[in-house]
C-alpha cells in the first residue's frame, strides 16, 4: 500500500494534497526478506536533484547489523553499466549508536547520491516486523527528461517516473522517443518490467507493433491489446531495451501527469 502526500501549488487529485512545493510518501513495507521496488519521486528540498543515499529514506525501527547480513535493512541500486546491483545496509553494533547507510563491505556511513526519477529496492532485514519507509523533498513543477544510453540492444534501465503519482503504462511511449515494437513479447520489443512485492516477481510488458502495421502500445506479455494497468506512485520499473545489437540511443522526456 501506499500513501502519497505531494504537496505541489495548484494541483489536487486522488492521494495529493495542495499546499506548497514540499511533500513526502510513505509506503507500508512488508514484514521480513521482502523486496520493494521504490522510485525517487521528488528532489532534494534547496539543493540539487540528488539525494545522498545516508538520508534518502526514514525507516521506522530499521533494523541493522555490524555487516551487509540479510538481518539488515538494505538498499540496492541498479548500475546499468555493470549490469549488477550496488549494496547498501543499515549499519548498527549492538547496543552502540547507529552508523547509517553503508556500502557493502564498508564501516563507515556512505557518501554516496542518488537523482529524482532513478530507482532502488529495499530489503527489509531478518527478523523485522512490517515498517513504513518515508521519502520526502520538493515536488518537480513542471517537466522533466532522463536519458539513457543503451551500450547495445537488451540493456536494462531502473527508473523511475518524477513526481509522486501513478503513470498509466499504456502513455509510457508519449514520454518515449522511437519505440521499438514486436508482435508478441520477444526480446526484439521494448519491454517494462514492474516487480510484484507479493510474488515476488516481475510483470513484464512489452510494446506491440506487428510488420507496417499502426502500432498497438504497451500490451502485458502474453495479451495482444494495450494494457490498462498502471504503475503505482513512488514504485520503480525496469525498462528493457529490444533490439538487435546495434548501439541506440534513446530520450525519455516526462512531463507531469497529474497537470495534464
């Protein structure tokens, strides 16, 4: 579940509340082991567009460990490059005063940033209960645009949509330059993947166009019309780039939903 408090001047919809530029959410984290994909909604209150990882969320009663065990808290970032997760756990020994937010195999509280718009999962560590996880800052006012570069067809992205509302997936190539189709879900078609924190698994979408064909849009793998699922606010998706091998580069440039 979760629940969203956007504070943005002038607009007012479903979990947004109107008031000034400053707002936060909070998500329902569910008991032990479990993993949530989480997007970064909002930028850092006064100063630039990235967080520094030490206080990108509050955890109520996170729990920590002396090391990168699964008894910690822990987040993960995605580094496209790589193609591999970086490691982060919530550093505490014993009874002592909290370190913080570490990288894995350090001792000391990251430095560490991550920007609106990117994405990251949080582990919830052994033996803790159900939580909430808070993320706050100043909502973007108008549009804004990620670029990514794919090294070559078949590379994934985490990201993020930058501001704290749902996005329907079916839009997702309003916000996207030259989608690549297929007519089913081959590795030839973009694709998004949206992680199921109840399964525990992806659901995978890809975009649908058959020969010369006009289009269809973003079907859910498996259907052959376009989807009305949507993704939720603050959640994190993994977009995948199809293709054949050559080198592309693609823009996407999102404008706020919510003023539309």
């Amino acid at each position: 579940m979760c629940a969203v408090a956007a504070l943005s001047a002038g607009i007012c919809m479903a979990d947004i509340t109107s008031a000034n530029i400053v707002g936060y959410q909070t998500v329902n984290a569910p008991a032990a082991g479990t993993y949530m994909a989480l997007s970064v909604s909002f930028d850092n209150v006064g100063q630039d567009a990235s967080y520094k990882i030490a206080s990108l969320l509050s955890v109520g009663a996170p729990k920590g460990a002396a090391t990168a065990l699964t008894s910690a808290d822990q987040i993960w970032l995605w580094d496209t490059e790589a193609g591999d997760w970086v490691k982060y756990f919530y550093r505490k020994i014993g009874n002592q005063a909290a370190v913080g937010w570490c990288k894995a195999g350090s001792t000391t509280e990251t430095t560490d940033t991550i920007s609106a718009g990117e994405t990251f999962f949080f582990r919830r560590g052994g033996g803790g209960a159900s939580t909430t996880i808070t993320l706050s800052g100043q909502v973007k006012p108008f549009t804004a645009s990620a670029v990514y570069d794919a090294p070559a067809a078949g590379s994934y992205k985490f990201m993020g949509y930058p501001w704290p509302v749902e996005l329907a997936i079916a839009d997702f190539d309003k916000y996207q330059g030259a989608p690549k189709g297929a007519a089913t879900a081959l590795t030839s078609a973009d694709q998004i993947w949206l992680w199921d924190t109840e399964a525990g698994d992806w659901v995978k979408y890809f975009y649908r166009k058959i020969g010369n064909q006009a289009a269809v849009g973003w079907c859910k793998a498996g259907a052959t019309t376009k989807t009305t699922d949507k993704i939720p606010a603050g959640q994190g998706f993994f977009f995948r780039r199809g293709g054949g091998g050559t080198a592309d580069k693609i823009t996407f440039t999102f404008s706020n939903s919510s003023a539309e």
